[in-house]
C-alpha cells in the first residue's frame, strides 16, 4: 500500500487512494466496550483452577512481585486495576513478570500492555511493548493511536493511523472517532472531511463515536453548521453527542442555541453529566443570564454535582461576570482545597468585571482585588500558568499598572512562560497600554511564534503612539510573513496614516483591504478616514469620503 504523506506543518493530509477503496473493519458502535477490556471479577488461583473471587490489588502484586508462576488470565484483571490507579510503575511490575514467564508472546496480554501504558501516559514503553507484539490488530494499533491523543500529541497519532493503513489494516469506527479527534486537536478540517467522505460513502456516519468526534472537529475549526449537521446525523444519540453539540454551539458565539439544545436534550430524557452542565453554564456566561444559570446548578446539586468544582468555578464566573462579587466570594471562600483553576477563574472573573463596570472606580477596586488575588495564589504555594499570566497581565494593561506588569513579566520569564504566544501578547498589549513602546517592541521580538493577534496589538501600540513609519513597516512585514490582516488589523493601519495625515497612503491602504482581502469596510474604517480629513481641515473631504467609498456598516 502506498504511504501517506506526512502530518507536515499545515496539516495537510491526504488520504491514499487504497483506503477509500475498503469498508472499515468490524464496526463497534460507542455502545460496546470500544478498545477497553472489561474488568475481570473472576481470579485464576495459583493452582489453576478458576473460581470467583474478589480481587485485592496488594495481594495480587504482590504474589506477582515475589515471582510466583500464574496463570496468564491472572494478569489483565492485576493489570486493569494499574489502569484505575493510573500506575505505570505497578504496571511495570507486572510487566516485567509477565516477560519473565515467557506469556508476552501471548497476543492478548501483550496488547493489553500497550493500552495499559496508554492510559498511564507513558506513550514511550507502549510503542515498545507496540512493537514487540507478535500480531498486531486493530485493537493494538487504536489504543496506541488513543495514547497519543490524550497525551497531546496528535500528529503522532496520525502518523500512527499511517503505519496502520500501510500494514494493511483497516479501521472501526472507534478507530476513526479517535483519528478524527487528533485532526480535531490539530484543528485540521482538510483530513477530518476526507474521514467524513470515507464515513458517508460506507454509510457510517450516523455511527455515535464518529458523529460525536466530526461534531467536535467542525466545532473547532469554526464551522457550527457542519458540527450541528454531523451532530443531527446520529442516530443513537448519547450524553456526549448532545454535549458535543452544545459545546459547538458555545464555541461559536451561538449560547440561544446552545441552550435550545440543552432543553431538548432533556425533553429526550438523557440526564447531563459534569461536562454538559460546566458547557451549559459556559453559555449562561455569554449571555449574562443569571436566572438560567442558577437554575442550572440547581439541577447540578440535584444530580449530586454539588461539590463538582469544575461546575462550582463555572458558576463562579457567572456570578463575578454579572456583577455578584459577594456570591462568588462566598463560593470561592468555601472550596476547601483551591485549585489553580478556581484562581484564574476568579481571576478572570474580575477581568471581565472591569470591563463591564459602569464607572473607573468600580473598575479599579475589581483590578485591585484581581492582583491581590494573584499574590495570594503565589503564597498558596501553586504556580500560575500560561492562563493566570494572560488574565492578569491583562488587568495591569487596564489599571496601567507598569511597575506590576513587569514583575509579573519577571515571573513569566522565571517560570518559563515566556515564549507561549497568548503570554507574549499579552506583554506587548501591557507595555502598550502603559505607555513603554520600546518594551513593547522588545517583547515583540522576543516572541519565538506571532500570531495576527500579537502583529495586530503591536501595530496599533506603534499607531496609538504615533510611530507611523514602524507601524506600516510592521504592517509589511507581517504581510511578508504570510500573515493575512483582519478588519481590526486595516484600523489600526489607518489610523497610523490618520495621526501622520497621509491621505494617499491611507486610501491606498483601504482600496488594498477592499479589493485584496475582500474586508467590507466597516463603521471604524470610515471613522479613520473622517478623522484624517478633519485633522487637514478639510470638512466637505471628511463628509463626503463614505459616500465614495460605500456605505457605513456597523
């Protein structure tokens, strides 16, 4: 079989030719016990004999560890209770007994190691152990594939999907839910709607591991329709399907949706888990809606998620987001044992507040009490993440609390935050805001990967300073660099040209996002314009600029 081409930087796959001529494998739907093995109630003794009896881990390593011969259906149960403990070093115990007896060559035991590590996350003895095998089956190669997704690293997963087409195996469904959930996590729509093809054209996609996963995948990559189209196709819709679903739709800005989903998938009688109620929340936090979310965590402390953290920070942050400081704080103050993602919850939620608050005062006391919160998580002993850093130096850029943001810029670095793209941003947007446009741009530089975020915040840094020439040469570079401008980007453009005065420059500019990036021009654009002209005192030229150049649009 030919090989596919690499994962490469974009991601784009291509399936080989080959694979779409054959139908997948057996196909288990999400029902069956997919690549997992059922936990054995059923020990066999030492002298061979099977009888039932319940089995005690300790006693079992033990006996395993003291080298005493067993059976070779004694070791999945031994090794399953590893997987419960996510024990890799227990499992290498047993492990090790097993290779010691020779019964590594058994195929089942010995692909049951492989989805041991795989779950234990020590994805380099289960390529090994993956290697060694025997025979590998789809089994084999699906929980390797699995080990890799949930070990964050998806392109590995997919050059393993590649080894696996190669030797001539075909997949399952569970096979290409969890390929398609790699391209999810790569965010690479172009192979996940070549899986889709392959799905429609064996008539599988009304699978519910397949559903579930292009639901995510098109959710990710910005396409609510496509999600909510593969979402609608399933025909045994489970609890992760509808939650899949109302995900999508909190990812994309649609919370009526969302909720619309939630209460039909109540009306079908299937009962939320954490994750459906952590999502429903979500949308209640988009939509400032008090009264949906207290109902939501009503039923959450009905289905007996009352101590659930994840569901107690979501309503946390939909208290602080409407204005109700002294309920999250009451909530805050009762978790016993606060967990860093509790603090950048309440962190953030103070971030949202200032943004949302009425005078400057009110927006002072709730950045002040953010960075008292963030010196209080420092002497908690837990240490900030990519997350705290981003939402706190986001507060010092509205309080333009310089002498702050450089601590914090001092922390980054000693904790080696620095070079992740969503903190270096945030630094460039700081010293903007606090007026140090030199810091700015060295933080700029800095920044082993820019995104259009990052280029965009530091031309509109060197605009609102009025460094025109190093904007619009920013402006160039980033075009160089392959980055495409967005609307916000073309108004921090015109506004350098605005401040400077350069009416043809300006025009040009605007003409470039028109015709070159197909930007409709929207309300800013034609206030950068109006602004340029008024600061030349030519009145009638500001007036009669969006009558040439269309319409305003909001």
């Amino acid at each position: 079989m030919a090989s596919l081409p690499s994962v490469a930087v974009n991601g784009n796959l291509k399936l080989d030719q080959e694979f779409r001529k054959h139908p997948t494998s057996f196909l288990p739907s999400e029902r069956s016990t997919n690549v997992s093995y059922q936990k054995s109630h059923t020990v066999t003794t030492l002298n061979g004999s099977s009888e039932p009896k319940s089995l005690d881990f300790r006693e079992a390593l033990s006996m395993i560890r003291e080298g005493e011969n067993v059976e070779s259906t004694y070791y999945v149960p031994v090794l399953q209770e590893c997987i419960d403990k996510n024990s890799a070093s227990e499992a290498k115990i047993v492990h090790a007994h097993i290779v010691k007896t020779g019964t590594h060559q058994d195929l089942f035991v010995s692909t049951f190691l492989v989805n041991v590590y795989a779950k234990c996350g020590n994805m380099e003895i289960a390529r090994k152990v993956f290697d060694n095998l025997p025979k590998r089956n789809v089994i084999s190669w699906t929980s390797l594939m699995t080990g890799y997704v949930h070990s964050s690293q998806p392109e590995v997963a997919i050059h393993v999907f590649q080894e696996m087409l190669e030797a001539g195996a075909y997949p399952t469904n569970y096979t290409l839910g969890i390929v398609l959930n790699a391209c999810s996590s790569l965010q690479s729509v172009y192979l996940g709607k070549q899986l889709h093809a392959y799905s429609i054209k064996y008539q599988i996609d009304f699978d519910t591991s397949i559903g579930n996963s292009l639901c995510s995948l098109y959710s990710k990559c910005g396409t609510l329709e496509s999600a909510v189209k593969a979402f609608k196709k399933i025909e045994e819709k489970n609890v992760i399907s509808w939650t899949a679903a109302i995900s999508a739709c909190g990812d994309n800005g649609e919370a009526v949706r969302g909720l619309k989903f939630f209460t039909e998938m109540l009306s079908e009688g299937i009962e939320p888990n954490e994750y459906t109620l952590t999502s429903v929340l979500s949308l209640c936090c988009l939509m400032l809606s008090l009264d949906v979310g207290t109902q939501v965590h009503s039923l959450s402390i009905k289905l007996g998620y009352e101590l659930n953290l994840p569901i107690r920070n979501s309503i946390m942050y939909l208290y602080l987001k409407c204005g109700l400081i002294n309920e999250a704080r009451e909530l805050f103050n009762g978790i016993g044992a606060i967990s860093l993602v509790t603090w950048n919850a309440m962190i953030a939620g103070h971030a949202q507040i200032m943004d949302l608050a009425e005078d400057n005062l009110s927006a002072y006391q709730s950045g002040t009490e953010a960075l008292n919160l963030f010196l209080k998580l420092n002497r908690s002993g837990l240490k900030p993440d990519l997350f705290t850093f981003s939402s706190i130096l986001t507060i010092c850029s509205s309080l333009v609390a310089l002498q702050q943001g450089e601590q914090i810029h001092a922390q980054t670095i000693k904790s080696g935050f620095l070079s992740d793209r969503v903190v270096g941003t945030a630094l460039v947007n700081m010293y903007n805001k606090c007026g140090s446009i030199e810091k700015a741009s060295k933080a700029f530089v800095e920044m082993s990967t820019r995104t259009l975020i990052s280029w965009t915040t530091m031309i509109a840094g060197f605009a609102q300073h009025g460094k025109t020439q190093q904007a619009l040469q920013l402006f160039e570079d980033m075009r160089i660099a392959g980055v495409r401008p967005n609307q916000v980007t073309f108004v921090s453009v015109l506004s350098a040209c605005s401040q400077a005065g350069m009416v043809n420059e300006a025009l040009g500019f605007f003409e470039m996002m028109k015709k070159d990036y197909r930007i409709k021009p929207v309300l800013d654009h034609f206030a950068c314009l109006i602004d340029m002209y008024m600061r030349l005192g030519s009145v009638r030229r500001s007036l009669c600029s969006c009558q040439e150049n269309g319409s305003c649009t909001k």
